[in-house]
C-alpha cells in the first residue's frame, strides 16, 4: 500500500519510522518531511498546508492512505478533500477538527452533552466580555477563540489583566482572526494531564499515556513552547482515571459529535485539570501531539499502519493495541532563542552517534540536508532524542547520553525532562 504522510515534525518522523516497519507498507511519502524523514521516505516539495499540492500528488500517485499529522491541514479540510476522491485517510474532516480549531464550539459541545469543563461564556465583543470579568473576578482565563499556534490562552490574575488580554485579543488583534470571538473561562485549579484516544466515529480505543514539557527552561520556568520533551506512561493517569475520563469526557464527546452531524475519526487529544473532584477538559486537539507521539511510536507493539487503517474504516472496536511495557522518553534541542526569534541553517554533527545508543532514536523535527551529506537546523524544535529503557532513570540517562553526543552549538535542551515521575 502507498502511504503518504503529511508533516514535516518530529510527530511525523516517528509515524514515518512506525508506519515504514509495517509489512502492509510498500512505497512511502512525506509532504514536505524532514532530513530524517528522507531517510526513510521520499520527500515531496508539497507544504502541509497546500491541500491542492497534496491532491493533486495523491491523484497523481494512486496513493492509498494519507496520514495527516498537524492541525492546520485539517482544519482547513484535507480530509474531506480525500473522502470527495474516495482516497482513506487518517484524520478528522474539517467538521471534526473543529474541535481544535474553535474553543467556543467545543465550549457549547462540552455544555450541551454534560462534559465537565470549566464555567465559561463567548464573546464577540470586548464590553460584554470585560462586563463578564467584573462580575466575575480573577483569576480568570481568556481565550482566542480559532487556531493561534498554542499561543491564544491568557490566565490572567487580577481583573485588569484581564481587561487588557482582550483588549490584546479582540482590539489590537494579537492572534489575527483567531480573535475575532474569545471564550472567557473559570481558572481551573488541579494537575494538568494529556489523555488520547483514537476514534472511528463512534468506538474510542484509549492510547496509553504521555506527559509533555511545555515550558522552555528547567523547572518548568519560561515561555510556553510546542513541548519540550515528553514521556510515556504517565503516572498521574491511572487505569481508575483513565476510565472516568473515557466515560465522562470522550464517549460522550464521540456520541455528541455524531449527533451533530460531524461523526469524529481521527485522534483525539484532551487536554485535562484533575483535582479531588475529577477530571475536567481544558481544550481538544484533533491530532497526535508533538512530542507525544514520539514516545507513543517508541512504545507501541502492533502494526501502527493497521491500527491507523482501522480508525479510518470503522473497525476500532475489533482491534486490540499491544504497547511495550518500558518506558519511553523524549528530550526535545531546539534552536537557541525558540520559542522566540532563533538562527537557521546552523550545521548538526553526532548524529550517528546519538543514534547508535543502545534503545535511541533520534527523531528529527526542523531539519534539512545540508551540502555534502549534513544536516542543518531548519527551525526552532529541531531534534526529539527519544530513548526506551526499563524505567524511567535508564530512559533518561540514555537519551541524555545520546543528546551529549549531539554536536550542535546553536541548540539547547531542558536537562530535567521527567522530573514530575522521578518525584513521585
Ligand atoms: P490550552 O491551549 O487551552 O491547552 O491552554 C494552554 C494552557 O493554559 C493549558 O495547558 C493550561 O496550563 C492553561 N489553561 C488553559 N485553560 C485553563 C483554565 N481554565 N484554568 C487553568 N489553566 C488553564
Ligand atoms: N505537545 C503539545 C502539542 O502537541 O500540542
């Protein structure tokens, strides 16, 4: 089968890697992909976000599957471009995806079907926001509503923040049209968790855990990044929670959905606040999170490329998942200055080396061939050094002895990914 993945991250170098071991396999794509990605597909000079391009290579092509990875493609609606042709894909249709790409439709989603979130209300002006605010006081959080690269959420401690984060929003328009209606939203008090489960339109099968970094610096100090390292399990869920989240959050989202008329195929990937009370959603992503998905991909047993096919045609609840019982882990090098401004073009060396660890894989993320065989930093998260070992302690001083073999100047990494297990 011809699979075409749709990417350029580390989340896709690790469905490529995956999806490259399955025997169902016979030619793979990646648009556009990545220097690690090249080495195990072939890379299309196709941009993630033209749908026409895809199209277009997919027709061309006899492409068989198409595995979408990031958001934007999907909101836009790849995936309804791919049923029109009658091409399978893995993903959600743009109807699905809205789940990502608005918090106030999932806001009413979550009000309509009984999901526990946090008390909110939208608004598509800032007076009745601010006016919200007052009555309701700080901390409070505020929201664009549309895609804003992870970078639409204020929390806000005191009412003038407030105030100010949707003057920022709505007025001086911070996230362009993502702004245009924001969600106003209770502070929510508890410890963050990510839970993810795969979807056919109306069975769920639960992925096992992941916790991500999302912090730049040590300690979890600094700005808000993509995600900074991750592993996998996640002590903090449970089976006993894992289970309430399912009953509580996912299947009544998958049995709404499809009362709406927008059956939900794909990955779903909540975002939740646990306390003494329960769970609570926080936000969807429509898609495998980044780095979650490495240390999934290291972790999982069963065909992925069968699994993936499964989702799409229905047939979740006939298929059983095997993982590996280690653990997995993923420190993220990114690019000095990321997430703000930072060089491109800075040249990798060790590569091989990291590689050759014993249970090391480096995933790439924003890199490019260089001249002459090198590779070259093309972004600002450029590596996933993920490592499996027994435990958490092996996993770690594995990927951190492969990224100290990493030759690269210009990048930096968090030397505490896991602190949160290792505590416990
Ligand atoms: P989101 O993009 O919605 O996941 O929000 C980014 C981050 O903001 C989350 O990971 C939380 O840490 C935080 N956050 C979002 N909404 C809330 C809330 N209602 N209460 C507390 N923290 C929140
Ligand atoms: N690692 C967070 C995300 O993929 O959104």
């Amino acid at each position: 089968m011809k699979v075409l993945v749709v990417g350029s991250g580390g989340r896709e170098h690790s469905l490529c890697w995956a999806i490259a071991k399955s025997p169902k396999c016979s030619e793979l794509f990646c648009a556009p992909g990545n220097a690690g990605t090249a080495a195990l597909a072939r890379n299309l000079d196709i941009e993630a976000e033209d749908l026409s391009g895809i199209i277009g290579f997919v027709k061309d092509n006899a492409i068989d599957f198409v595995v979408v990875g990031p958001e934007a493609p999907l909101v836009a609606g790849l995936v309804d471009k791919l049923d029109a042709l009658g091409v399978k894909s893995f993903g959600p249709t743009a109807a699905g995806a809205e789940l990502e790409g608005s918090k106030a439709f999932t806001k009413d989603l979550c009000a309509k079907y009984g999901i526990p979130t946090a008390d909110y209300d939208r608004f598509d002006e800032p007076d009745a926001a601010k006016e919200y605010i007052r009555t309701h006081g700080a901390p409070i959080v505020v929201k664009a509503d549309g895609l804003a690269a992870g970078k639409g959420v204020i929390i806000c401690r005191n009412v003038n923040e407030a105030y100010a984060a949707v003057d920022q929003i709505m007025i001086e328009e911070a996230f362009g049209n993502a702004g245009t209606e924001i969600v106003v939203e209770e502070f929510l008090e508890g410890e963050e968790a990510s839970f993810f489960a795969l979807v056919d339109g109306e069975s769920a099968l639960p992925l096992v855990g992941a916790q991500d970094h999302k912090r730049a610096h040590d300690g979890d100090e600094g700005p808000n990044t993509g995600g900074m390292g991750a592993y996998s399990p996640a002590p903090i869920v449970d089976q006993a929670m894992a289970d309430r989240v399912m009953a509580e959050i996912i299947e009544p989202t998958i049995k709404g959905m499809a009362a709406e008329g927008r059956p939900f195929k794909g990955v779903l990937y909540a975002g939740l606040m646990i306390d003494d009370a329960g769970p609570k959603l926080i936000e969807y992503n429509t898609r495998f999170g980044d780095p979650e998905c490495q240390v999934m991909m290291m972790r999982l047993k069963s065909d992925v490329l069968e699994v993936l096919l499964a989702c799409a045609e229905g047939r979740l609840a006939k298929t059983k998942l095997k993982w590996r019982d280690d653990v997995a882990m993923t420190v993220v090098m990114a690019a000095k200055g990321y997430p703000g401004k930072y060089k491109k073009g800075t040249e990798i060396k060790g590569l091989g080396a990291a590689d050759a660890v014993d249970g090391v894989v480096v995933f790439h993320a924003g890199t490019a061939a260089g001249p002459d065989g090198t590779v070259i930093a093309n972004g600002g998260r450029v590596l996933g050094v993920t490592a499996i070992g027994k435990d958490v302690p092996e996993a770690r001083a594995r990927a951190y002895e492969a990224v100290d073999l990493i030759d690269w100047p210009e990048g930096f990494c968090r030397r505490d990914i896991g602190w949160r297990a290792i505590k416990r």
